[in-house]
C-alpha cells in the first residue's frame, strides 16, 4: 500500500513529464551509440559486389574501346601511325604472349619496381619518424624532403646515369630518390595528426622511448602512413618507367619502359599503345591487391569502414 501511494505521489509530481521524457532522451541515445557500435556481420552478395564494383570498371573499358575505335572507323584520326585500332594494340599483345616475351616485359619491370619499393621504404620509415619526433632534424631537412617530393623523378635519370653506368643500381637510386620523400612525409603527416591524448596516455601508461613511438606513436600514424605508402609507389612505378625509357641498354634486359621507347624508335604505334596499357595495368593491380586492401584493413580498425 505504501508503496502504491509513492509510486502514486512520484507519477503526480509537478516534473513527471519531464523526467519520463528524459528517460526516453537517454535510452534512445543509447540505443544510438550501441547501433553505432555494431558491426554489419556477413558475406556481401556477389550480385551486389558485381554491380558495385566490377560492372563500373567493366563499362569504363567498353566505352572507352567503343570512343577509341570510332575515333578510327569515322576516319576522325584517319592515320594509323597516330591511332592504331583496338585490334592492332590487340595483335601486338598476342605476339608478344606467342613470343614468350609479354611476361618477361611486365616481370622485368615489377620486380624492379617492388624490390626498389621496398628499399625505399626501409629507409622512408625511420627517417619519417626521425623527421617526425626530433625537432631539429625537421628544421634542417623537412623542406629538403617537401622540395624533393615535387621534384620530376626524370630529373634524377642523368646523374644517376652518370654516377652509376647503365646499370640496375642506376634504376634503383632514381627509386629511392622519387619514392623516400613520399613514404617519409606521409609518416609525418599523420604523426602530426595523433591525438594529444593519445600521447599523454601513453606516457601516462609507462611507454617512454623506443616504445612510446612503437605502441603509440607508429600504429596512431597509420591512415597517414598508409596513404603515404601509396603515393610512395606511384613515384616509385613512374620513376622507373622514366628511368627504363631514358637508360635503355642490353645488360639491362627489357621493361615496360624499354618496350615504350622501343615503340617510338621504330614508329610502332600499337607498340607503344601496347607498353602504355602495361604500364597502367600493373599500376591498377598493385593499388587492388596491395595498397586498398591495407587502407581497407586500417580504417576498419579505426571504426571508420563498416562495409568492405
């Protein structure tokens, strides 16, 4: 009886409203912030993937090769030497595939590419952090590296030729001078966007030094890295292909780059259409198999990709 006639006096109140419609604020709020907590679970269906991602790129090729060869049939570009067809381009790669040369050219070039790569990026990391955490350093090369970065990689083709020979090593130094800005102003990029707090945390919680930058630093700088590590292998492809068209020797054996400047030498247009495709080709399966899975990967861990 008694407590009929409190929950009676506290129903009567003057604030009851109030307090009821409170309550409801706050348990649909928190029902918000569980929803936003929770993670879609589940295989996507191919029907969706094949609509949302293959069937974009696969019409962009079609309307492309229909723009291309109509450039051709309507005698738009009447010359040959200028515009080969789509089935020139087509001849020529299934020559090159007969000749057992196709995968020679494309390995030649992509195992330069990567190995330079991953030179580059034991050497961009460190100095990332280096640039990143000692005051000093970032005043004295900072701008270097920022200056570096805009500079054309084919600026680097003749003094390394000159210093190195025609040789591999030549190829490699135009890498790393392309590619180690890139990796080490990303990694200063987004160690300049970690969170105060994380930092304060950190050394709150015991990590000082070496473990500080590790366990806290490092894996906060991830989405900068990340994208550093991607803009760092577009310099890195472009500044070989550069290299491999200007230093263009037997010993060297054929890439991409040689396979483009072969084309203009002998006035092959097909060819040269040929080596371009290759060269955009690889590009586009690096990022897809390499570089958007990792970003995929990072930003997920972040709460900031729900979807694959």
């Amino acid at each position: 009886m008694a407590s009929t006639e409190t929950k009676t006096a506290v129903d009567d109140a003057p604030d009851a409203p109030a307090r009821t419609a409170e309550h409801g604020d706050l348990a649909g709020l928190e029902a918000g912030l569980d929803a936003l907590e929770t993670t879609v679970s589940g295989r996507t269906p191919f029907r969706r993937t094949f609509v949302d991602k293959v069937l974009p790129p696969v019409i962009a090729v079609a309307v492309i090769l229909v723009v291309w060869q109509a450039l051709v049939s309507f005698k738009i570009v009447d010359d040959p030497s200028k515009l080969p067809t789509p089935a020139a381009v087509w001849q020529e790669l299934r020559s090159a595939w007969l000749q057992g040369k196709l995968l020679d050219y494309v390995w030649t070039s992509v195992s330069r590419g990567l190995f330079g790569f991953l030179l580059a990026l034991a050497i961009g990391t460190p100095l990332g952090l280096l640039v990143a955490r000692v005051k000093f350093v970032r005043a004295a090369i900072g701008p270097i590296l920022s200056g570096l970065q805009s500079l054309p990689s084919v600026a680097w083709v003749p003094p390394a030729v000159i210093w190195l020979g025609l040789k591999p090593e030549a190829m490699y130094a135009v890498i790393l001078l392309g590619a180690v800005p890139s990796i080490a102003n990303g990694l200063v990029a987004g160690v300049d966007q970690v969170p105060p707090l994380y930092l304060r945390a950190g050394r709150t919680l015991g990590a000082t030094g070496f473990r500080h930058t590790w366990h806290i630093v490092f894996p906060a700088a991830l989405p900068g890295y990340v994208a550093g590590l991607k803009q760092g292998w577009a310099f890195s492809w472009r500044s070989l292909m550069a290299a491999e068209i200007i230093a263009t020797h037997p010993d060297l054996g054929v890439g991409l780059g040689q396979l483009l400047e072969a084309g203009r030498t002998n006035s092959s247009m097909s060819q040269v259409f040929l080596a371009i495709l290759l060269i955009l080709i690889v590009g586009i399966a690096i990022d897809l198999l390499i570089f958007s899975p990792l970003e995929r990967r990072v930003l997920r861990g972040r709460g900031l990709l729900t979807k694959s």
